[in-house]
C-alpha cells in the first residue's frame, strides 16, 4: 500500500513538475543578470541585460579577442536556430533588453513605445549598428530575423579605458535627452535617446493627476498651470486650470498667486495689457509679499520696461514702509535704468544702512554697483 501511495505521488509531482518554471540555479556562464533604469522626464528607459567578463567562464584572458571574436563582426551563422545571419547579441545568454515607456527619437530617428530586443552589428571598420528587434523573447540572437527589426541605427565605437564586465549605462543626462552606452572591455558603444514631445508628456500627465485626489489641492492646478506658461504649451487649458482653482467651491480662493499665474498665461498668449491689468490686480492683494511685487519689477526691467518696473518699484515702497531693504533695492536699480545716478545712489545706499543678516554676503556687489554709478558721474 504504501509504495502504491509512493508511486502515485511521484507521478504526481513528475507531472506537475513537467509544466513547472525551472530551477534557480547560477546563470549559464555565470554571467549575471543585470538591469539598469534611467527616467527621461517622466519616460523610463531600462536595458536588462546578462553581463559576461573579458576573462570567461573558465578564467581564460580573452583581452584583445572581445570585438570581431566574442562579440562578433557582423552577421553570420552561428550553428543554431534558424538564423543565418545572426548579429551580436549585445549581451550574454537571453535577449538583451531594451524597454521605454512613450515614443522617444534614437539617433534622431523614432521608436515607439514598448519592448525590444537590442543587437549590435559589430564591424571591423564601420561604423557600429545598434538593432532595436521587435522580437524580445528569445535566447541570444540565435532566432534573429530581420524582418523582425523595429529601427537601425548607426554608430561611433569609442576607444574607453579597460572594464572587466560588460555594463550598460546612461550619461549626458538632460532634461529632455540622455545617451545610453554599452561599455566592455576597451570600448564605448553609445546611442541617444530624445523625448522631443516631453513637455506634452508632463501635460498628459498632469490633466490626468488632476482628475484624482490631486486635483482637490489648490496649488496643483496653479502648479499645472504655470508650467504650461513658462513652456508656452497648452495655454487655453491653463487658463481653465487656474481658473478653476479659483471657482472651485472646494478649495478656489482668487489670491496674488492665481492672478500671477493668470497673467504670465495671458502674456504667453500675447494678451499684454489683460496680464498687465492682472499683475497691477495681484500687487495689490493683501498677500502679496514685498519680495513678490520686487521680483515683478525685476522682471519688467528684464523686459525692457523701465518705466512700467518704476512704476512698480514705487508702489513696493509705498506699501511697505516698513521694509527698508527690499524696497530700496527696487528703486536703485529703478532709478539706474532710467539713467539718474543721483537717485539710484541714495537708494543703494539706503538699502545698505538696512541690510538683513542674509544679505551681508552680497555687500559687496552691493558696493560695487555704487562704485559703478559714482565712476559713471565723473
């Protein structure tokens, strides 16, 4: 009875078994998996990869016989698989793996979103040519197929410093781009990955974050909103987000900030005297700050305005009697544009018989505009 009992659970467990995922057991070669992950705004790269050594499984030195032996030159057959003309794998063992979250540009030319296979064409003298395969499942590129290819792209192979294990990686790093390299041995592969469109991705994003809880704090929808009109992108929207922000029975206050934030949209829109007539609306509002209505100023010498920054520089003062740094400041530099040393003196001056603690590391910028303006009057 009980080697009944023991026969029909070893049927059981070889049929189970049968159909069961493998064994954990050290990757083939020992080379390790490895995965590297680099957002590009808010797209997210990854390159999952297995990473061999230049000295092998057995510990033989194969430096010098990396490029054109273990990473092949060109596309040959490699005994296996129904490919004939197989590429490096770009890798060891399974499918090097190349994985992006929205449409990106490589090497200028696009790929959409979604999961790849990624080879390389090495050559001799050539340039380099990174495949981006829509074939990602399998092992090596031992069933290759070039039908399969989603995007090829040429590139330089730099000479590098030695490295043992062959790594991926990201560099250049910039708010909308980042290069991506594979690195082994003696040498650098790179390519570069663009989201031109990443400002419209933020967007995307942003519209569809607002309809969740975020969308019940007010400082979201002005945040959404100002974004939108410093990058002069989806402007009619901004103005409905801040105005909902303001109109929202829930959390709508109409403050300094709205009325800046529906000015600088207004201004991308090029309705100039409607943001003109919102910012004099916004300097007025209790809560707007002496440095708020300075910064305003500034920004309208920065414009050119040098009448309209006085204007407001005088207001600053007059408001805030109080405040004896700040306001000064604003009519120095004021008084400076519009050419009467005289005035801009008296006003640095004061400015620095009043300076706050954390300003006492500017004092000598401070004295150097002074010096600037007395020299000018000789």
């Amino acid at each position: 009875m009980k080697k009944l009992i023991l026969s029909c659970f070893l049927l059981t467990a070889l049929a189970v078994g049968s159909d069961a995922q493998g064994l954990t057991t050290p990757p083939s070669g020992d080379n390790q998996k490895s995965k590297v992950i680099q957002y590009i705004g808010p797209v997210e790269v990854s390159i999952s990869y297995s990473s061999p050594d230049v000295h092998g499984p057995n510990g033989e030195d194969r430096t010098g016989k990396i490029w054109g032996e273990v990473a092949h030159y060109g596309f040959i057959d490699q005994g296996f698989g129904p490919s004939k003309a197989a590429p490096w794998r770009a890798g060891a063992n399974e499918n090097t793996i190349f994985t992006i979250s929205h449409d990106v540009k490589i090497e200028g030319k696009e790929l959409k979103a979604g999961t790849y296979g990624l080879f390389l064409a090495v050559s001799k003298e050539a340039p380099y040519t990174w495949i981006f395969s829509k074939n990602s499942s399998s092992w090596g590129s031992y069933f290759y197929d070039a039908k399969e290819d989603a995007l090829r792209v040429d590139v330089t192979p730099l000479d590098v410093p030695y490295k043992e294990w062959l790594t991926y990686g990201f560099e250049d790093r910039l708010p909308s781009s980042a290069n991506a390299y594979l690195r082994w041995e003696k040498k650098r592969i790179p390519f570069k990955i663009e989201v031109p469109n990443i400002n419209e991705i933020y967007v995307f994003k942003m519209r569809d974050e607002l309809r969740g809880d975020l969308g019940f704090k007010q400082e979201n929808w002005i945040t959404a909103a100002q974004f939108c009109a410093k990058n002069k992108i989806n402007l009619e929207e901004a103005l409905i987000w801040v105005n909902m922000s303001v109109s929202n029975p829930f959390i709508g206050v109409e403050n300094f900030t709205t009325r800046q934030t529906r000015s600088m949209i207004l201004q991308a829109l090029g309705r100039e005297a409607e943001a003109n007539s919102e910012m004099d609306k916004a300097i007025k509002d209790p809560a707007a700050s002496v440095q708020a209505i300075h910064q305003y100023g500034r920004s309208l010498l920065a414009a050119g305005k040098k009448e309209k920054a006085m204007e407001i520089f005088k207001y600053n003062a007059q408001k805030n009697t109080t405040e004896k740094f700040t306001p000064n400041v604003g009519l120095a530099r004021g008084y400076t544009a519009l050419g009467d040393k005289k005035n801009a003196i008296k006003h640095w001056e004061l400015a620095i018989k009043n300076l706050p603690e954390d300003q006492k590391q500017f004092l000598p910028q401070y004295e150097a505009e002074i010096k600037k303006l007395k020299e000018a009057k000789q």
